[in-house]
C-alpha cells in the first residue's frame, strides 16, 4: 500500500529527529523555580503562565518510577491547580512562545500532549500568531485553530491540528520578538469565548506531559532530547548563575577600589538580556553591595562593584544570584 505524503514526511521527521518546536515539552528543566503563583515565566523553562482575575498554583511533579501511564520514562510533568473567580476578563492560560512567527506559516501543525484532570474537564487549544514589537508590525492573529478537548481522570495522549495562517504580506516589529504563540486555556471568562469554544470558568487540576509541536497532520512519538541539549535550548532564554569573580591580583598595597569583570554566558542568547539579581552578594574582602552591569550582548556582560583591594589576592563575589532573562 502507498503511503500519504503526509505520513510519509512524518516518518522521516521522526527518523531525522528535532521535529519538536516546543522547548522542555518533557518539562525537564526548571532553572527558576519548581513552583509559581503568578503570572509569566516563573517555573518550568519556557512555559508561560498568565492569569488573570482567577488564581493558579503552579508545580513540579514526579512520575513514580516505572510507572506505564504515559510513555517513554518522563521524569516530571507539569500540574496547575485553578481556582476560578467569577469575572468576565478572567483567564488562566499555559502557553509557550515559539521563537519566529513564520514558525509553520502557510503550513498544517500538529501540538500532541499528554493530560488528564481531577475529574472530566474540557481545555481549549489555541494558536496565535504575534508579529512583534517595535516600529509597526501586523496586528496579531488570534482563534486560529481553536479546538476543544476533553480530559478524563487517566493520562490519554491528545492532538491538535491547525492550518497555520501564511504571513505573505505582513510586517515583523523591528525588536525580533516575533512569535508562534500555543495556548492551553484552563479557564475562560465570557470575553473570550470566540478564542476558547466557550470553554467558560473552571477550577480543577490539570496535568501536562510531553507536549509536542510539528510540521504536518499527524502526530507521531514524542521526541526526547538529552537533558544537556534541552538546557542549552533553554539557556537561549534563560540563564542564571550563583557566582560572580572579580580577579584582582599583584597590586602592592591594599586599597578600595573597582572591582572589573566579564561575565560570560553559558550559552549565546535569543537578544541582549535583561538583567536582575536576587540574593545578597558579599565578598572574600567584605564588600556587600549587589553588582552593576553594562555592555550587555547576547553573549556575555560587564560586571563591576567595590572591592577591598589586597596584594597578591584574589577578590571574589558570591552568594546572589544574577538572572538573565531573553524571553520572548
């Protein structure tokens, strides 16, 4: 029997590998944190969370080792506990920004996951194409693809189609933002019924592993990557680090003075990012105070700060932790 071109491509994006545009679909890295109440990234690398109105816990949570549920041996998936509160502008949504809105333009996608509820609930899948900031981009497209899908009480894998729509004809921002937006509504209040079916408000639990997104009408296996090449995936976005050095060495007298440094990302990132620091900084010397930065690339940064100047020493800053953040 012949098979449908569609299988067929398919079949060799499965052989090839990286057919997943999704980034931690097996929610293996958790730089931040592995729990959040609030909006935006705050937990699992790459997955947005926005809520409004309604409340939302957000965490890490661990397959029993062994178990036969969901396949190919995750390690851990994703649990968001809803509490809706009546409202009509409230929302609880998990959605992850897929670098360049031309990401599947013109082309039928398929996201497949596996999920399962507290008890029989329905979510709405949602795709949503962002043509940036900066300058005058096209005004972003929204309901596309919106699908109903209902889960049960045991993990079931699902899947989702949509004809991407082209972007012949439209203009980016000028701030390389650009993205292909996948949205997981949990709960909806009636502003956005056209974007989610109707789904309307729920509180419950709601499970996620292995969410993937690929070219084509079908969905085939999900496709694993090592845990070292999905942290640098993640790294494009996201870096953090506990330690900052400031190498001072062969003055004859001790004295205060400017302490210079570079600091160098563990991986080239998306854009030049923003950077914030937690955590209280302290020194070999003594000095306390939280570092400054500048020449900020994609690439790396100056760091500076005051520092007790010793001969022959090495002064070194420790015990906060920087976060650089790229994120779409």
């Amino acid at each position: 029997m012949t098979k449908s071109a569609t299988r067929e491509t398919a079949d060799i994006a499965s052989v090839v590998g990286r057919k997943n545009a999704i980034i931690n679909g097996n929610f293996d890295i958790w730089q931040r944190a592995t729990s959040q109440t609030a909006s935006n990234y705050g937990s699992a690398d790459r997955w947005r969370h926005n809520i409004s109105g309604s409340t939302q816990a957000v965490s890490r949570q661990a397959f029993t080792l062994g178990q036969t549920d969901v396949p190919n041996n995750p390690k851990y998936y994703s649990r968001t506990v809803v509490s809706s509160v009546a409202g009509a502008g409230s929302l609880v949504i998990m959605n992850q920004r897929i670098e360049g809105v031309g990401t599947f333009a013109g082309t039928t996608a398929t996201l497949s996951f596996w999920a399962k509820a507290d008890a029989s609930k329905n979510i709405a899948i949602e795709f949503y194409q962002n043509f940036g900031t900066g300058g005058s981009p096209s005004t972003a497209v929204d309901e596309i693809g919106v699908t109903t899908v209902a889960l049960t009480t045991s993990w079931a894998k699902h899947t989702v189609s949509a004809a991407i729509p082209s972007i012949n004809g439209k203009t980016l921002g000028t701030n390389g933002n650009d993205n292909l937006q996948v949205s997981i509504w949990l709960d909806a209040g009636s502003t956005y019924n056209a974007r989610t079916n109707s789904l309307g408000q729920q509180s419950g639990t709601f499970e996620f592993s292995q969410v993937q997104m690929e070219a084509g009408s079908v969905a085939t296996t999900f496709e694993p990557r090592s845990v070292g090449e999905e942290l640098a995936l993640c790294q494009r976005y996201f870096q953090s680090t506990g330690v900052l050095a400031f190498f001072n060495v062969g003055r004859f007298t001790a004295s205060a003075g400017a302490g210079l440094n570079f600091l160098h990302f563990e991986n080239e990132m998306r854009a030049s990012p923003t950077l914030s620091t937690t955590g209280a900084f302290s020194t070999n010397t003594g000095y306390g105070g939280t570092p400054g930065f500048s020449n900020i690339t994609s690439h790396g940064c100056r760091i500076s700060g005051t520092v007790t100047l010793s001969p022959n020493q090495i002064n070194y800053l420790h015990g906060g932790t920087v976060l650089m953040s790229a994120e779409l």
